[in-house]
C-alpha cells in the first residue's frame, strides 16, 4: 500500500479539484482529507457519514473567580499572555489565547484554575462513490491541527490495510506548518500543485524544502499552465535543477471550474477534455512510481 | 493630525481566494490618503508574498526570532518524571533505568512548565530560531513588515504574535494580510484588529469555508466586511448567504484574465482595469469611513 499526499505550499491552486480527478481514476483507494482546518473534500465526496468521533484537542485553562485571590501569580508565568486583568480586577483567560499548558493550574496557589478538553472537533469515517473517505471538522480557532492530521491519517491506513487497498491519496492543506509537516511525515509520493505565478513558484519551493527532509519521491504538476506561459517556463527549468519530474501541465479548464461548482469531477462532469487527459496522465505516472518506492 | 492605530486584518478561510491581491491592493489605495503613515504587515509567515510586489523594496532591519527549548543536564537529575507530568505536549521523555532524561524539542510548545517542575534545577532553557521578522521600505514610500517562518518550524503562532509587536510609532494604520484557515495563526492575526476584510470566492469551496470564517469573526466578536473576488465566476449561493447573514458587502473585484495575470507576474500597481480600480477604490473609502473615522460599525 502507497501513500500519495498532495500538497502545494499556496492555497488555491486546485490541490482539491486534483485531488477529486485522481479519485474518479484510483481503483482500490481510501482518501484522506488532511485539510482540516478548511476541509472541503467531503463537498466534492458528498460522503455518507458511517462513523463519527470527536477529537479532544488541546485543553483550555479557567479561572474560578470565587476561588481567585487576584494575587497574579498565574498571569505572571503565562507565556501565552492569555491571562487578562479586567477593569473590576478579576483575572479572565481568553480561551483563544490559552496554549493549554496548565502552568497556571500548577501555580496558582487558591488552586482556583482547572482546565478541559475542548471536544468541539470531530472526525469522520464515510463511505463514498469513490470508495471511504476519513475527514475531519476542526471547530473555528482551535489549535493542533497538526494532532488531527495525525489522527485521520491513521484511520485512513487502518481502512486501507483492512480493505487490502493499493493506495491512500490525502488533501493536503496549504502552507507550511504544523499541519503540513503531520501530513508529509511517513507518506510515499509527494504531489506537489503549482500554479504559474509568482507567489505559486515561491510558495512551492518552500515547500519542496521542507519535502526534502522527509523521505519522500517528489512530483509536480503545473496547474493553469496557460494563464501564464513566461512563469510555466521559470517553474520547468526550477523543476530541472531540482531534479523533480513534471508529470503534467494542465491547461485552465473552464470545465474544471464548472465541474466544482456542481460538486462534480472533471470526468463525471466532460467525458473528454483537455485537462482530463493531463490528469490521466498524472495517475498513471503515480501508479507507475508507486511500484519502485 | 494625531489619530488612533487603526489595524485592519484581511481574512479568508480558503487558501487562494485573492487575500494577498486585495492586501496589496488596498495598501496601495491607502497609501495616499494615510500620508504613507501606513504598514502592511505580512502575517502569511508559512508562505510570506507581499513582499514580491514590492520588487523596489529594499531590507531596513532584520531580526531572528527564537523559541525556548528547555534542556535537561542529566548529571543533576534525579530521573523523578515530575517534568515529563507537567508536559501537556509529551514533549519529555524521562527513563528512569536508562539514565535518559530529554526533551524533543519539535513537539515542545516553549511554554515553561518543566522548568516550575523541576527541583533538582536540572532543566535550562537555550534559545532555537523559528524564523525572521523582517522590515522593508521603498522609495516610494511603501513600507512593509514579513514574518517569514523557519522551514521546519511548527511555531508559526508564536511568529505572528511577535511580528505583531513590532514598532508601530508613527504610523496610522496597519493591514494584516492573514495565513489561510481558520485556526490559531489566524485567530492570532486577526484578533485584535478593529475590523477584518473577509475575502471569498463565489464558488462551492468558498462560500463553505467563507461560512467558517463568519461563524469565527461571530465567536471572536471582531466586525468585519466582505469582499467578493473573482465575481461573475461560479454562481450566486454566495451572494445569497451574504444577504441572509446581513454580512456588509464592501465591494467585488470581477473575475478579469488580464488582472489575473498581472497578479501572476507580481505587478499590480499600474494599468490596473477600470471597474477593478473602481471597486478598489470604494473597499478603501468604506474601511476609511467605517473604522478610522469611527462611523457606526453595522454589526
Ligand atoms: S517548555 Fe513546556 S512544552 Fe516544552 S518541554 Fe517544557 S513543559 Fe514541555
Ligand atoms: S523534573 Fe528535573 S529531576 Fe525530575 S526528571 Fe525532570 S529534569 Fe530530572
């Protein structure tokens, strides 16, 4: 079994609408969206939800006012500065600020702070026209994405080794972060989306260097290669240096665009189109890479 | 004229809806009228680009901003594993009959509480780069602030808040160009911005992760504003929500391949399309009426 993440360093250059096409290709496949933080595969997927589990992510600290004693002591550790003095003197933990260290618990002398789970994240095992899908909802402002990405990438694997699948393709999130880290690490091929514009070929080598100190086979596909011909040409030659293969340029499609705003595939929307066949192209050279790693 | 910070933060949920776009643009709107009294701040530090759009600006200062990681001198331990309980992050790993106390400093949040633990004074801290803060300026006039994450580095949060105290003296106002998402760098970004510019698309994904940002801009109670980009594309769902939720609609940037590619090539300052420059225009006057002039917010 082969683990193909895709990832693209810029959000927005089509990770998702890629991630869709390869799904409508893949045979024995389980997906994984490891966006959790704006998770959208499951609009494309329009999975039926089989399981559903919260996450306990980090814990959040509060202050029992009738047990405070104003002495300050917490407020004076908190490397967070998520300890506030309102104006009538009561200390207050902004909850979006709290780290979930409990060093304030330890410290506080009236042991008038506890701390809790917060349980407002969720993950999901699906079944879906593609085959299952394990995603996630992570509530707005919440911390250790990267915890998550972790968790459902597991289930994704436990599926796949349950099911005899070939293969796990995972939805990436954008960036470079904790989140992207969690989704690189362990993962067979990477697919790395640019598209042809500056910040696109400065986020992508950002994230080729991080790819690189994991142990991972490096693909890319140029997105939209036509709105842009002058920065495909820069993107091949950078692509040259770094000894990654371009597996394909796919042209902006209005088809694609089309295709999402129904909740659809490429395939399922146009039988034919030239963005298609680049992408049959793309999974057949990932099948074909994922028996030599 | 003495005048109050004013800082306003540009959100979107989904990555690539045109956050750097509007950021850039809208700086350069402002510009003008704030006399250059005015920083856009580039909280992106995962994927920093503002910077590409100002190809005249050149390096002012530039500082390397460190994390704590505690070390643990295993000749003073007592091997106890009180530092590996207070651990929230399961950061410490503490084995007793090997002798093997230490600390994975990729999983380590900085956040000090092994060092309360301990009581045999075993554990130092020593500081570990996660990336610059770095400030640039053009003749021009633009100035420009980018915290640029060390690669490798988890600890873009931490980045962010101490971009966000760099030196504001002298200056008006400050836009941040926010990460994408809806987690902590950005509740970090945006929360004490006295109005958040939410950017979206009028597509399927965008109005999904639209909808996330709104219910977070309720939940952190920051007043904030839409603006559509990419309009005429997609279809009208978005438009919809936006009316039921009586969210303002501060303007629409139209869908124009010419635009589209200037963006790609990094120029957006000049020969910009007429109706772009337009709706560009009326985002600026209403942030410049809605929050620095203090006019009534509409909640
Ligand atoms: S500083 Fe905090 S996160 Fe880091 S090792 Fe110590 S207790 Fe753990
Ligand atoms: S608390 Fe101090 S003495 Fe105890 S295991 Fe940790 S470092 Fe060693």
């Amino acid at each position: 079994m082969k683990e193909i993440t895709i990832l693209s360093g810029k959000g927005g250059t089509g990770k998702t609408s890629v991630t869709g096409a390869l799904a409508a290709l893949a045979e024995s496949c389980v997906f994984c969206d490891n966006d959790v933080d704006a998770a959208d595969l499951h609009l494309l997927f329009q999975p039926e939800v089989r399981e559903e589990h919260s996450f306990a992510s980090g814990l959040k600290s509060f202050i029992d006012i009738s047990a405070c004693t104003q002495c300050g002591i917490c407020a004076d550790h908190c490397r967070f500065e998520a300890i506030h003095v309102m104006e009538n003197g009561e200390y207050v933990i902004n909850p979006f600020q709290c780290e979930g260290c409990r060093l304030c618990e330890r410290v506080c002398p009236a042991e008038a702070i506890r701390s809790e789970k917060s349980t407002n994240n969720a993950w999901y095992v699906s079944d879906s026209r593609f085959g299952q899908l394990v995603h996630a909802r992570m509530a707005p402002g919440e911390e250790n994405s990267g915890k998550l990405v972790t968790r459902v990438r597991k289930k994704a694997k436990e599926l796949a080794k349950a099911e005899g699948a070939d293969y796990i393709i995972n939805d990436g999130p954008p960036g470079i972060g904790c989140s992207t880290i969690a989704s690189l690490s362990g993962t067979d091929i990477v697919l790395v989306i640019i598209e042809p514009t500056m910040s696109g070929l400065h986020d992508a080598k950002r994230l080729v260097d991080l790819a690189r100190t994991f142990q991972v086979l490096i693909f890319a596909v140029i997105n939209k290669f036509d709105i842009n011909l002058d920065i495909t040409t820069v993107i091949e030659e950078y692509l040259k240096i770094e000894k990654i293969s371009l597996l394909a340029k796919i042209p902006f499609d209005e088809n694609m665009v089309k295709a999402m705003t129904v909740g659809k595939t490429i395939f399922e929307y146009r039988t034919d189109s030239e963005a298609g066949n680049q992408l049959k192209l793309v999974w057949n050279a990932l099948k074909e890479a994922s028996l030599t790693t | 004229m003495e005048r109050k910070l004013c800082k306003i933060a540009i959100a979107s949920g989904k990555g690539g809806t045109g956050k750097t776009t509007l950021s850039v643009s809208l700086y350069q709107q402002l510009k003008d009228r704030f006399e250059g009294k005015i920083q856009l701040v580039d909280c992106d530090v995962e994927e920093p680009n503002d910077l590409l759009f100002f190809s005249s600006a050149k390096l002012i200062s530039s500082r390397p901003v460190y994390q704590l990681i505690p070390e643990i001198d295993t000749g003073k331990c007592n091997f106890c594993r009180k530092c590996a309980d207070y651990c929230e992050f399961n950061a410490i790993v503490v084995i007793p009959p090997a002798g093997f106390a230490e600390v994975n400093s990729s999983l380590c949040h900085s956040c000090g509480a092994c060092l309360i633990a301990c009581d045999q004074g075993a554990i130092t801290e020593h500081p570990v780069s996660i990336g610059d803060i770095s400030t640039y300026q053009s003749e021009a006039g633009d100035n420009l602030a980018e915290g640029k994450l060390k690669i490798g580095s988890a600890m873009q949060t931490m980045l962010i808040k101490e971009l966000k105290k760099e030196d504001t003296a002298g200056l008006d106002m400050v836009i941040y160009d926010a990460p994408p998402g809806t987690s902590c760098p950005v509740v970090a970004t945006v929360s004490d911005a006295d109005y958040v510019v939410l950017v979206t698309e009028p597509t399927l994904f965008g109005l999904h992760d639209f909808k996330l940002m709104v219910e977070l801009m309720r939940e952190l109670k920051i007043p904030f504003g839409t603006v559509v980009n990419k309009a005429g594309l997609g279809d009208e769902e978005v438009y919809n929500y936006i009316r039921k939720e009586k969210i303002e609609l501060l303007g629409k940037i139209p869908f124009n391949r010419d635009f589209a590619s200037k963006y790609a090539k990094a120029n957006l300052f000049s020969d910009i399309p007429g109706n772009i420059l337009e709706n560009l225009k009326k985002v600026a006057d209403r942030i410049v009426d809605v929050i620095c002039n203090e006019i009534e917010i509409p909640a």
